[in-house]
C-alpha cells in the first residue's frame, strides 16, 4: 500500500551499510513525513530500522515477496547532523 505523499528509495541488491547511505543522502532533500526503503536483505532493514528508532522516528519492516520495505514516519525525526 502505498501512502499519499510518500518518497520511495529502492536500494535493493545493496548489502548494509549501502542502503542506510543512499537513505542519508536522500534524507537531505526529501518533502512530507512518510519514507518507503525497498531493500533486499533483512540486515540492511533492520539497520535501517534501527537508524531510524535512534532518532525518534516511526520504523517498520513490511515483506513484499522477496522484498524488505521498511515503512518510515519522520514526523518525529532528529537528525544529528
């Protein structure tokens, strides 16, 4: 399901720490809340989820087929710089 307004990052056949520095880069231009990552692997999700819990952000991995989407919500979010 996709959210109104939501920006998607496919980083898929990337092993961490590739997706995590695709989504920082990303995260400096990004408009609205809601983030969709589309990765391969369960590290590189839980990675990013973990990045995301850190800096009080919403996180949830979502599988889709062989697929990881990890739902973010970034109304919260604190970026340390």
């Amino acid at each position: 399901m996709k959210i109104n307004n939501e920006e998607r990052v496919i980083a898929k056949g990337l092993n961490p720490p590739g997706p995590l520095l695709i989504v920082k880069r990303k995260l400096e231009s990004i408009q609205g809340n809601n983030l969709r990552i589309i990765v391969s692997n369960q590290e590189a999700a839980d990675e990013l989820v973990a990045y995301f819990h850190q800096r009080s952000a919403s996180a949830e991995i979502d599988r889709a087929g062989d697929d990881y989407h990890v739902v973010v919500d970034l109304s919260g979010f604190e970026d340390d710089g």
